[in-house]
C-alpha cells in the first residue's frame, strides 16, 4: 500500500515542478527594465499609401538616455515612460525619426512592438518591431 502513495506522491510533485511558468516571459516596461538593453529591429513607415522598411537599433544607457539609429544615422535622445507611453526627446541638433510619443502595442522579455500615429487611414503611422539583442 506505501509503493502505491510513494509513486502518486512523486508523480504529483513531478508535475507540480515541471509545469512552465508564464511569468518568466512577462516584461515589465518601465525605464528601469529598459536601462542597460539594446535592440534591434525594423521601422515600418506608412505614409500616404506609400510603406517602407528600414533597419533599426536602440540602446538604452541609463533610465533616462540612449541612442538609436535608422539606416546609419544615429541620433541621441532622453525619454520617459508612462504606463504604456514611450516618450523620446532627440537631444541632437537634427530632430530623427523617432522623437514624438510611442504606444507599447505588444511586448514581452525579448521583444517590443512600438507604434506612433493615431490610426487614422489618413494620417501617416510608423511602427518598431525591435528584438532584444542584449
């Protein structure tokens, strides 16, 4: 009678151990998880009924700083997060293209969708599809 309890007692806790743990993919995007990472990616474009792709990088330095580039340019910038709001401000002399305010589409510990515009078919929309590198 004890091998019978033994075997169901091991069992339950080889599946108690075994199970996958969803938390371990969640991210919590706030400049804090973001300080020390670097990504890359592309920047999807769409303007007019016109769509372009491009290469793309961020690096975040510290809580409040980075650098990203497009293309080779490369542009230094402060921003801020609040909630699901990314805010870059280009520090530079030249404005580049992802200054303005970004809306965390999809996310987890090795990726992020970003994207600006209002949605509107009118308006023109950009859309960062960044995987983290390091």
């Amino acid at each position: 009678m004890k091998v019978p309890q033994l075997i169901l007692a091991f069992s339950l806790s080889l599946i108690l151990f075994s199970c996958h743990n969803d938390d371990n993919d969640k991210f919590d995007f706030s400049a804090s998880s973001l300080k020390q990472t670097q990504w890359k990616g592309t920047f999807l474009r769409e303007l007019n009924g016109r769509k372009s792709t491009e290469s793309a990088g961020i690096i975040f330095y510290s809580d409040n700083k980075g650098l990203y580039s497009v293309q080779g340019a490369e542009y230094n910038f402060e921003y801020s997060i609040d909630g699901k709001m990314l805010k870059i401000k280009d520090t530079g002399d030249v404005i580049g293209d992802f200054d303005g305010y970004w809306l965390l589409i999809e996310s987890d510990k090795n990726k992020m969708v970003l994207t600006n515009g209002t949605g509107d078919e009118n308006d023109g929309k950009a859309t960062l599809n960044l995987t983290r590198n390091y």
